[in-house]
C-alpha cells in the first residue's frame, strides 16, 4: 500500500522499544526475523520523511533490577544494564542500515570505537541530516531506565511524541492477560495514568512528558504498524492532557 507524506501526523518521533521486543517468543537475547521486521517497519516510516529518535532498553539481556536481588550491587548491576542496551542498538543499527537507513548510535556512556557519545546538539544535527539517531546506554546514571531516558531524549529532542510499542495494543485498566475483563482506553490523561498507578511507563517517565506536554502513544509492536500509528489510524491509546 502506498502512503502518501500528507496523512502523517508527526514530523520528529521518538521510539521507544524495549529489550523484550527484540526477543520474539524466546526467553531472553535476539530474535533476528522480529528485528528486521521491526526495522523496516522503521524504515518505512523513515522514507515519509520522519526524523526518527529510538530508545532502546535492555531487558533481553540484563537487568539491573533483577541481578541486584541475586547479591549484586544494584549501581554496578544497572552499569551492566546499561551496556546491554549499547549492544541492542548496535544491533538495531545493523538491521536498519538493511534498509538503507542511514543512522547513528549515540551512548550516554563514551564507548569512542564503537560508536558517537550523546551530544544533544549533534543529536539535532544528525536527525537534520536524516540519520536515524539510536540512543544507548539510557540515561547514562544507575537507579533509572529506558523509559526515563526515552522521555528525557524526546524532551531534549524536541519530539512531537513518543511512541511505546508494547507486548499489548494499549493501555488497559489491568493486565489484561490475567483479567479478561479488563477495559482498553483510546485517551487517557497524564495524571490519570499516573493517579491509576497503570504500569506502562514508569511515573518518572510519565511526568516528564506531562511537564513537557509530549503525547504518548501505547500500541501492540505485535498487532499494528508504525506507520499506521504516525497517520493516526488503528488500535492504539494516547496519553496526553486531554481525557
Ligand atoms: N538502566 C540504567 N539507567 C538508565 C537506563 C537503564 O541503569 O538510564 C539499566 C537498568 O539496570 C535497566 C537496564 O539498564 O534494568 C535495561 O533497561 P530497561 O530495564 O529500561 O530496559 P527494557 O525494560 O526497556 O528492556
């Protein structure tokens, strides 16, 4: 199906994609098929002409939460985390210059041989270019994750929103896994998300888009196409100031 430029919503997005969505079905590392096809759902997007931001976590790998309850010290566990994440956007990079998609990793820890530190000012400028910009190593402190790093770098970034792609097609009222009569929203407010305690996004995240006023936008990477989501169609829940 050809998408025409005109019906896309957004001209600076940011995406969020965490470690479990580079699994596919296994129960840790890399499921190359579901990487590319994410990345040419990426790239697709990015030939409309949309500056493309991505925050990519870690979990499919390590987690810094989970090693500090087996003995280690959470700074150093959250340190590791962090690495994590370098190798998952050195990987989404490989998939996506596939593509024919220009990009950039830019680590919020220096790893000079491997790829750029994060400077926000050349971050712009690379964007401008038309390079995809991957952001690694989150926000480069232990005691926080991807998703503070996400909305901080589309604070920083200028986006117009930040889109989470899920294992589920939205925000539900409870996990709707275990509760089959949990409701879907289409809207929801920053401060109902934050006030109903749903677990989408942490509360630090969540606030920095509400003082920011950048939408969320909470779809199934499983169900729907971003490019589907940047026009505004299909099955997805925003967060943003009005219910
Ligand atoms: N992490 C961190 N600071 C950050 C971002 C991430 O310490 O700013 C560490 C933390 O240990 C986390 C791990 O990196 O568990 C992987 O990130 P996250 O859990 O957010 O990944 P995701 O759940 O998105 O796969």
């Amino acid at each position: 199906m050809e998408i025409s430029p005109d019906e896309v919503k957004y001209s600076r997005v940011l995406f969020k994609i965490s470690g479990e969505a580079l699994m596919g079905l296994q129960p840790f590392g890399h499921d190359m098929e579901v990487i590319s096809r994410l990345c040419k759902d990426i790239a697709d997007i990015h030939k409309l002409g949309v500056q493309v931001c991505i925050v990519v976590g870690g979990g499919n790998i390590f987690r810094g939460s989970s090693a500090s309850l087996n003995g280690c010290e959470r700074a150093s566990s959250d340190y590791i985390g962090m690495l994590a994440t370098i190798i998952n956007a050195l990987i989404l990079q490989n998939f996506l210059e596939e593509n024919s998609v220009d990009s950039r990793v830019m680590s919020a820890i220096p790893m000079a041989a491997i790829c750029e530190p994060y400077i926000r000012r050349k971050a712009i400028r690379n964007l401008e270019k038309g390079r995809i910009v991957i952001f690694a190593a989150g926000t480069g402190n232990p005691f926080f994750t991807t998703d503070t790093a996400a909305a901080l770098r589309a604070v920083e970034m200028n986006c117009d929103v930040i889109l989470k792609g899920t294992q589920v097609n939205g925000v539900y009222s409870s996990d709707p896994k275990k509760n089959e009569d949990a409701v879907m929203y289409d809207k929801l407010s920053y401060t109902d998300l934050l006030a109903r305690d749903l677990k989408v996004m942490d509360a630090s995240a969540v606030s920095l888009a509400r003082e920011n006023l950048i939408p969320i936008v909470v779809f199934s990477l499983k169900e729907e196409k971003i490019v589907n989501i940047i026009k505004g169609r299909g099955i997805y829940t925003i967060v943003s100031n009005s219910r």
